[in-house]
C-alpha cells in the first residue's frame, strides 16, 4: 500500500489499528468462549475458527516484525539495544500464551467439552495483559523511530502481509472489526485506506456487515440497521 497520509512517510498509523483489533477481539474472546454451552460443537468450530484466524494474523504480525523491523533497528547505533531486546522478550511471552490457547483449541473445537472451554477462556485471557503491555510499547517507543528509517514501501511489507494470512472466510468479519477499532478518531484514516470500490459499499453497508458477522461469531440474530451508513 502506498502512503496514505500524502506526507510521502511510512503509515504506521494503520498498525496502530490492528493492534486495537487485537486487543478488542481477545478480549472479546474470553466471554464468548465461555458462553459455548457444553456439547454445542458447531458454536465451538465456529469460535475456534475465528481463534484460529486471530493466531494467523498476530503470529505474522509479530514474524512480519521479527524479521523486518527489529534486526534494521538492532543495527542502528541511536536506537537503545535494550529496546529491540525488550521487543524480542514480549514477543516470546505472548507466543507462549498463544502456544498454550492453540494446544487446547483442537480438542475443544471437536468436543465442545466444558473443561476445555475453560482452558481455552483462560489462555485468551492470560494472554492480554502481555498483549497490551507490547502493543502500547510498540506504538510509544518503536512506531516514532519508522520514518527516516523505512521508506513507504518497506513499511507497507508489514500491511502486505497481514493482510494475506486473514483466511476468506474471515475477511468480511475482519473488516468490520477493523472498522469498529478504528472507532470515530481513527475512522477516517480506515476509510481512506480502502480501495474506493469497498469504501463506498462500507460506507453504505459496513454497520449491516459488521452486526451480521458478529451475530454469526456470538450465535446471535442479527437485527436491525439494515443499510445505515457507517461514517
Ligand atoms: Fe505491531
């Protein structure tokens, strides 16, 4: 994706939309795991397909930034190596939390066992706190040092490939969750991002499509704000 913001710099407001994603829908997370009645395994296949997709798209996250921003900042001698350090830390923390989630989903996903739903509400829940903590680091001490040291195109990478990992059948959720996290500051700078071609059919329908998709995901009826514009 090319510079958004017409200032010719890296766009790393976009990341900070995704963090916001990340955070809202662990969080999310816990309370809808753990409305999964026992027994009700296309409620579990559902969720955990939508676990699934989070894993996708935070694990490339993180790799995206493993292997793109933190050895280009290791390098350079005004950056604190302590930094970089405390990032690769974080990192391994959350991956652990989400190696524990991903250990219990597939029984969960094929049982709908209630002991297991509990493991899976825990993991999601655990991993929040190391969540927060790096994203909120991230965007306070590595997002300022980008420009002049990432040109537009190198930055867009990271977009690129987030983008890629979010499975079809996720898309239209993922984009009305993002649309939700950007919330009324970061509204328009989302809009601006879409093609023209989405942003119209957001703007028309993305309050429609964001009660459908998370009415499929929470086993709820969707109802009302047929066609209410979004912005
Ligand atoms: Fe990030």
């Amino acid at each position: 994706m090319a510079a958004r913001n017409g200032r010719g710099v890296p766009d790393t407001d976009e990341m900070i939309v995704v963090h916001r994603l990340f955070m809202q829908e662990y969080r999310a997370a816990v309370p809808l795991v753990r409305g999964v009645r026992p027994g009700d395994r296309a409620r579990s296949g559902i969720v955990a397909d939508h676990l699934d997709a989070l894993d996708a798209m935070l694990t490339e996250h993180h790799l995206a930034e493993d292997e793109l921003v933190w050895p280009r900042l290791a390098v350079d001698p005004a950056v604190e190596p302590a930094l970089t350090a405390r990032m690769e830390e974080q990192h391994e923390r959350i991956a652990d939390a989400l190696g524990r989630l991903r250990s219990a989903l597939p029984q969960w996903r094929a049982s709908a066992d209630p002991a297991l739903r509990d493991t899976v509400a825990d993991a999601c829940a655990e991993l929040l706190p190391a969540l927060e903590a790096h994203l909120g680091d991230e965007e306070e001490h590595i997002l300022p040092l980008v420009p002049g040291r990432f040109t537009v195109a190198e930055w867009a990478v990271l977009s690129e490939r987030g983008r890629a990992v979010v499975p079809k059948a996720q898309r239209l959720y993922m984009l009305g969750a993002l649309g939700e996290a950007a919330a009324d500051d970061r509204r328009d700078e989302f809009l601006g991002r879409l093609p023209g071609p989405v942003r119209l059919i957001y703007r028309i329908a993305g309050r429609t499509l964001r009660w459908r998709t998370r009415a499929r995901l929470h086993g709820t009826r969707a109802s009302g704000g047929v066609g209410v514009p979004v912005a």
